[in-house]
C-alpha cells in the first residue's frame, strides 16, 4: 500500500533522481580533480608526471613542467615550464645549455594523452605528442 501511494505522490521518482544524478556527480571527470600523475610514453617523447610537475624527454631535447598538470572536466590543461634542445654528440663538462621557457596544452583521455610543446617567445611550436599511461618512451638519443 505504501509504494503505491509513494509513485502516486510522485516520491519515489523523487528518491531515484537524487540518487541517480548523486551516482553521475561521483563519476563525473570534474570530481576526480588533483594533479595527472605517473609515466607516459610515446614515439620520440617520455613524460613522468608527479604532484607538483614533470620532466620530458625527448630524441635530442628535454624539459620541465613546473606546476601541476590539473585537467579540467573535459581533460584539458595547460602548464608552464620550460625546453632545452640538445645536439648531436656528447655534451661537454662545463657546457651550458639554453632552456627557454615553453607552454605545454593538452588533453588527456583515459590512458591517452595529446600533448603540444610551444616556445613563450617565439610563439614555435616544437610538437604534438600522443603518449599513453605507463607504455615505454620510444626515443632515439642523438648521435
């Protein structure tokens, strides 16, 4: 007798919405938050990803990401850092090299992400990457 009068009332349809809509409020990407995490590899390119940043490299550079990588509920970010090329052979002991400051924009999905590399100054862009979670880097040093 107590159903019955809950659907008439229009109750238990009430109940259910709430917990349906608390289910997809839960899974929702916007409520995973903090920091993207962990090593990804892809062709020329390497990225461990910890709290706090990131180191890459790649076939004949590196760099730095120097502020947490924070997807927002569509999996997109953007993050400051910077890009140091590298040449062919050795580095010698003393060497400097030149890191200039660089944007790293991207997507993540699942295990997949799409990351573009862009110099501030000059505005080049240096790549579009895909890399997925915990795969091995497939990069090839310079010789």
């Amino acid at each position: 007798m107590i159903l019955p009068a809950m659907i008439r009332n229009g109750i238990l349809i009430g109940v259910l919405l709430t917990a349906v809509s608390l289910g997809c409020a839960t899974a929702s990407p916007a409520k995973k938050g903090g920091a993207l995490t962990g090593s990804w590899g892809g062709l020329h390119v390497g990225l461990e990803l910890t709290a706090k940043g990131g180191n890459l490299e790649y076939d004949c550079a590196h760099g730095t990401i120097d502020e947490p990588v924070v997807p927002d509920r569509d999996g997109r970010f953007e993050a400051a850092g910077t890009h140091t090329a590298g040449h062919h052979g050795p580095i010698r002991e003393g060497e400097q090299t030149e890191s200039r400051r660089a944007r790293y924009r991207g997507k993540v999905d699942g295990e997949t992400l799409v990351l573009t590399v862009t110099l501030v100054d000059s505005k080049e862009e240096i790549g579009t990457f895909t890399l997925t979670r915990g795969a091995p880097p497939r990069i090839t040093h310079c010789m």
